[in-house]
C-alpha cells in the first residue's frame, strides 16, 4: 500500500524528471546535488564561524554564494567577512 502512493507521487509531479536535471547548473550537478552541497556548505560555515576560524569562513561564504547562483535563489550577504 504505502509503495503504491509513492508511486503515485512519483507520476504526479509537475514537472517530469528531465525537465528539473535539465535546470542544473552549468557545472553538470543536478537540482538535488546543488542543494545538499549547500546544505553541506552552511553546515560547514556555521562550524567553521563557532571554532572562529575565518579562513574556513570565507571560504564556505564563497561557495555558498556560488551555489546559491547556479540556483537562482537569493545570495547571502557575509558582512562579517567584508562579503556582500
């Protein structure tokens, strides 16, 4: 039962699977890739700014802000490091 309504979910979206890949970044990493990276990247920022390493800082600020552009989403600002 339960694997027939995720089935169902599955054939339900509304956009098919192609179409969401073929809006990945120019870099070959699909939707779901690109978010987990900056998932990852956040996470790894915000261990980064409480061990106060600021090196480590900016460099997650770099690639958070690329991510956030190859999704079109908003990019964040990093006043703290002088990056806006």
């Amino acid at each position: 039962m339960a694997l027939a309504s995720i089935q169902e979910n599955e054939t339900t979206t509304s956009q098919p699977v192609n179409q969401v890949q073929a809006s990945v970044s120019n870099q070959g990493f699909t939707v779901g890739q690109s978010w987990g990276a900056l998932r990852k990247a956040w996470k790894g920022y915000r261990i980064a700014k409480v061990q106060n390493d600021d090196t480590k800082m900016t460099d997650y600020a770099t690639k958070i802000r690329k991510i956030q552009g190859e999704l079109n989403i908003a990019i964040s600002s990093f006043p703290n490091l002088g990056i806006s």
